[in-house]
C-alpha cells in the first residue's frame, strides 16, 4: 500500500470505513448506488451517517442528485478505502502488473477483456466483477471500458502503461 493510503486509512474511523463498505457492497451487489435514506436506515440514521461522511469529502465519497432520489457515490479513492481496500489495491497492482507484460509481448494490443485477466490471474468470478467495477471507476486504468458489472468485461490498455516499471509487484 502506498504512504498516501495508509495515512488516508489510519485516519479513518472505524464508523467511516463500515459506512463506506456498506455503499462498496450495495453497489457491488445491485449494481447502483444505495440511495441515502437506505443508508441512513442500514448505518443509525441521518444524524449519525452525515456526519461521519461530510469529514470525508468530495475526493472519497458525494451525493448524486436524480430526478427521483439521490445516492451516495464512491469516488475510486472511497472504494480503496473500503474494509476490503487493500485486497482492491492488490488486484489492480496484479492486473496493471499483467497488461505491463502483455504490452512487452504485444505492443500494438490496446484491449483485453475480463475473462483473459481471470484466467491469467487465476480470479474467482466474483474477484474478476470487482477488478472490472475497480477499472472503470479508477478511469486512468483504461481508456475505454465496457460491460463492467460482469465477468465479460473489456478494458482499453492505458496509452502510457509503457511508463509503468516492469517490477510492479515487487
């Protein structure tokens, strides 16, 4: 994990990080973002909730205002802040790790797709959906991204992937 992370981690709250989780794993498993009223319900109700995510800011989580309702959203930073954050950090430095490689191989290569990295890293299917939710929220890890939310993902390779060390993982 990087310095910055581990600060960011050692500064959040053991309430932050359960809420946090809590909107990782609603999305995960619905496919959208938790609505907040269901968030307040799930984590001790608004007076409790808005607070504890207003110290975190609009670079880990915001509100997402719709006609009807309005969500809770991770930023990228939110999802490696997450009870799970470190497993997430591992599987992109594993994946980014792969498409070093790959590119070495195949320089002219600018896709794969989630069934290929499962297969090369060995990802359980539901390892496999997250690293694809992670990619596209992360932005910079591809520069086109499609079918995320299932194990039948696709990711452009990074114009710059080259400037990545070969020695990611060690």
């Amino acid at each position: 994990m990087t310095l910055f992370l581990e600060d960011l981690h050692s500064q959040i709250t053991n309430q932050q990080r359960t809420i946090l989780t809590t909107i990782w794993t609603y999305y995960c498993e619905h496919n959208e973002w938790i609505d907040i009223r269901l968030l307040h319900q799930r984590e001790g109700g608004k007076s409790v909730v808005r607070p504890a995510l207003e110290k975190l800011g609009g670079s880990i989580i915001f509100e997402q205002e719709y006609a009807t309702n309005t969500h809770y959203q991770l930023t990228f930073l939110g999802a490696l802040l997450t009870k799970k954050g470190e497993q997430h950090e591992q599987l992109l430095t594993e994946y980014l790790g792969y498409l070093v490689r790959l590119t070495q191989q195949e320089p002219l290569r600018d896709y794969v797709c989630g069934q290929e990295i499962a297969a090369e890293l060995k990802l359980t299917s539901e390892q496999n959906i997250v690293l694809g939710r992670l990619i596209y929220l992360g932005d910079i890890f591809s520069r086109s991204m499609g079918a995320y939310g299932t194990s039948e993902w696709d990711a452009g390779i990074p114009t710059d992937i080259e400037d990545l060390p070969t020695d990611l993982l060690t």
